[in-house]
C-alpha cells in the first residue's frame, strides 16, 4: 500500500512539473535575505521541485544535495544547472523515508512542503552552528484559502517554533497577505 502511495503522489507532482506549474527559477526572498549570513558549506534542499533554491547556493559556492519526489521536476532542474554549469547532487527521493546523516549540512531549506514530523531528523541533521530556512502554508481562522494544501497539511500560527527544541529562532514572520492567496509563515532558525 506504502508503494502505491508513494508512486501516486510522484504522478500527481510529475503531471503538475509536466503542465509548467511550480517552474519558477527565482529563488525565495527568504533565501536571498539571508544566505549571505552563512558561512559557505554543505546544503540541503528538501522537496527542491524544479531546484530554484539549489540552483541559487550552487551559484553562491554552496555543495548542494537537492531530494524531490518528482523525476519530471529533477530534469527541469538538472537541465537548468547543466545550462549554468552548476553542479547539484538531485536525489529522487520521496524525503518523509529519507536516511539523512547525523551533524552535516551547514544549511537546510524547504519551501512549501510539510515537515511537521521530520523537524526531529532535521534538527540532528544540521551541524553545530547550521541553519534551517522553512517557508510553508499556515492555518488561521476565518482566512479564506484560495489555494495551498489542505488544512492537515498546514501550521498553526507560531506552530512550528513550538517544534524546534534544538533551534534559535533568528527570524519568524507570518505574512497573511503579500499578493498570495494564502497565508505563510518564514522562518530562519540557527543550531546552537
């Protein structure tokens, strides 16, 4: 049943990728902000869809290992860094069954994918004085959500700083409006 399930969602990301959804090659605002406060090292880009993020560390001298469970999104991105001439390490991989290393990546991104279960895995994935950058949907009532997932797959707001036990907080913000339909948190956390 597990592999039906997992085979289900990589068709359901692989049609969207497919369709031009989600191509986007402008990395987050979050990541622009902020990368230049860390020292230059390992990355990881969790669920990197097309790879803007990983393409932009890449760029700025970061080793990056970049996991998405779409193979349609990882050609789009491979195609992109080999244009560029930009070496990414794209892992096919659906992240939620992903065996990470202990204390090794200096940076962790995601943006737009649930990780309320894998904080614990990242936490310890991330070296002494490394860094989580997350952006994702947030649940609040009374917000009309045009679009985003589903509540399930949401955050409360302030949610997720409840859940980063080894982490400080550098950076939260929750934007209810920006030209978005749908309300987000950022967050950029330091491993002490």
């Amino acid at each position: 049943m597990e592999f039906k399930m997992k085979r289900k969602k990589a068709r359901k990301w692989d049609k969207r990728y497919s369709k031009g959804d989600h191509t986007a090659e402008s990395p987050t605002n979050l990541l622009k902000k902020w990368h230049d406060k860390i020292k230059k090292g390992k990355a990881l880009d969790i669920a990197c869809g097309a790879g803007k993020n990983s393409l932009y560390l890449a760029k700025k001298g970061f080793d990056v290992d970049a996991t998405d469970i779409s193979k349609k999104a990882l050609e789009i991105a491979s195609k992109r860094s080999n244009k560029k001439d930009l070496d990414v390490n794209w892992i096919k991989d659906d992240f939620e069954k992903t065996k990470l290393p202990c204390r090794y990546y200096d940076l962790v991104i995601s943006t737009n994918f649930y990780l309320k279960r894998d904080i614990p895995r990242i936490e310890k994935a991330i070296k002494n004085k490394g860094w989580f950058f997350y952006k994702h949907h947030l649940d609040i009532e009374n917000f009309n959500i045009i679009k985003g997932p589903p509540k399930k797959y949401r955050f409360k707001p302030n949610e997720i700083k409840e859940d980063l036990k080894n982490m400080e907080i550098h950076y939260y913000q929750e934007i209810r409006s920006s030209g978005t339909s749908t309300p987000i948190f950022e967050l950029v956390a330091r491993k002490e």
